[in-house]
C-alpha cells in the first residue's frame, strides 16, 4: 500500500494534465519516461474502446462502430439489412 500511494504522490506532484475525450482530464507520466499502455495504442497513441470495454466486458467482442443510416430498426427486416 505504501509504495501505491508513494506512486499516486508522484503522479500528482509531477504529472502534467492532458485533456481527454471525456472533458475529465488525466495526468500524465510520459514527459518522466512511463510508457505503460504504450504496446497497446496505434501510431497516435489512442488506444480506442480498451477502458470501458476491457474492464466492463473482457471476453466480448469489440463492437463494430456505428453505421451512418436510419437510426430505427426494423425487428421483421431480414439480419443483413439491420
């Protein structure tokens, strides 16, 4: 427990705010050398749906972005026009 809140200490004390898609905001390491999630994110560092996905519903597929289209669906339509 010490070691955790010695590393929570350090992160408020030289972290540097970013602002996220949330409007939340987070404090980064990376400016210290921390590259943590690094191996996961794309060629910009985004690293997509991971959060909520993979800590809500690990063993789920990762669902297909919306479709621009009609936003009612009609449940007697055959699957491959849903």
């Amino acid at each position: 427990m010490k070691q955790y809140l010695e590393l929570m200490r350090t992160v408020l004390e030289k972290g540097t705010d970013r602002s996220d898609r949330t409007g939340v905001g987070t404090r980064s390491m990376k400016e210290m050398g921390v590259r943590i999630w690094d191996s996961w994110a794309d060629e910009n560092g985004e690293l997509g749906p991971v959060y909520g996905h993979q800590w809500r519903r690990w063993s789920a597929p990762i669902p297909e972005p919306p479709r621009p289209g009609p936003t009612a669906v009609d449940p007697a339509a055959p699957a491959a026009a849903r």
